[in-house]
C-alpha cells in the first residue's frame, strides 16, 4: 500500500511542478513588464494597472481560478477552456501566471525605486543610454535587492499550487485526498507534507546559495 501510495503522489507531484515552473517561467518576465506599466509617468497606462494590481492583490486566488475558469462559460456563453484536464490546466496556469506576476510587479518596482538617483545620473554622465544604464547599472543590484522577497513568493506558490484541485486539476493533494474516497484512510493526505517540505527546503538552499553569490553588492 505504501509503494501504491508513494507512486500515485509522485505522479500528483509531477503535476504541481509543472504548474510552478511554467509559472515562474512566464510570471517572472511578465511581472517586470507590469512593473515598467505600473511606473510610467504617463496616467493612462499607469492608473489602470496599479487598479489591477490592488484587485489581483486584493483577492483571493482561489476566487481568480474560479472567474477564470467559470466566468468565459458564464458570461459569455463560452467555455473557451474545454472539459478536459489540458484545459482545466491552462484555466489555472492562466489564473497563476496574472496573479504571481501583479505580485512580482511589485517587488520589481520596489527594488527598482529603492536605487539612488545618482546611479543613473552617474551612467548619464558616462554616456549611457537609458537601457545601457537599466542593464549593465541597475538591474544586477536589483536583483540582488530583491531575491529575498522573490524567495518568499516563490515558496508560497509551492504551496499555493494545491489550491488548483478547485477546479478539478490533478496535482498531488488531489491524489493524496483520492484514497480518502477510495480507500477510507487518511494518512496519504498527510504523506503530501513530506513533499512540499522537501521541495521548499530545496528552494530554500537554492535562494540562499544565490544570495551568498550576490553578496559582492554590499
């Protein structure tokens, strides 16, 4: 039973890496591009995206998955995501990747406004252009800035990743709360702690090898 049990939970598994790495993957990029909207001097652009910024931040992601994933069928007579667990899996990597990435926005637009003034006077001065200046001045002592608070999302979507079973994605609470029904015990659903400690130790060795590297900004 116990080897029945491991494999259905690595196989659950499988399926919450893979909506955490497509969703740094795409969330990641997607927040810095929020985050240069969400700092324009030009109104129009600016006020509509720190609008959604506070409603995504604001909400439960648990809610965005279901007006995500419900709210095409619903309101447009539409379900433009299907039936099948491919789509239910886009619905929600969909869902992830806006919610994380207004997140990320924020903690780029932090690290980016909290860089002196004088640096980019310095790279002015120098010749620069302004993506020269962004680039090879800014971004690196950005990231070093903003590793911890990334770290901190990063695992908190380790586990936010379960909250996808809401709309019927297989990953491994899913699998783990499948023997309550088909077998009467519980313990499988208590098994899952292992996996996601596991996973979140790991990243946090990772995060903290990276800003032992970046250490050389102090």
């Amino acid at each position: 039973m116990f080897l029945t049990v491991t494999l259905s939970l690595l196989e659950g598994f499988l399926g919450t890496i893979k909506l955490f790495v497509l969703t740094l993957l795409f969330s990641l990029p997607l927040g810095l591009i929020i985050s240069f909207g969400s700092m324009s001097k030009i109104k129009l652009i600016k006020c509509p995206i720190r609008f959604i910024i506070w409603i995504v931040r604001g909400t439960p992601l648990m809610l965005q998955l279901l007006i995500i994933y419900y709210g095409p069928g619903i309101f447009l007579h539409m379900n433009i995501w299907g039936t099948d667990n491919t789509g239910r899996f886009i619905a929600a990597l969909v869902a992830f990747v806006f919610n994380y990435a207004c997140y990320f926005s924020e903690i780029y637009r932090g690290g980016i406004q909290s860089i002196p003034v004088g640096q980019y006077e310095a790279g002015q001065v120098l010749g620069l252009s302004r993506s020269q200046i962004f680039f090879k001045i800014i971004l690196l002592q950005v990231i070093k800035r903003i590793v911890p608070p990334i770290s901190n999302e990063v695992i908190t979507l380790v586990k936010d990743t379960s909250l996808a079973r809401v709309i019927a994605v297989y990953e491994i609470i899913w699998n783990g709360q499948s023997f309550i029904k088909s077998s009467g015990i519980i313990w499988p659903l208590f098994y899952t702690g292992a996996f996601y400690l596991i996973f979140s130790g790991l990243l946090t060795l990772l995060f903290g090898y990276i800003e032992k590297k970046l250490s050389y900004f102090r």
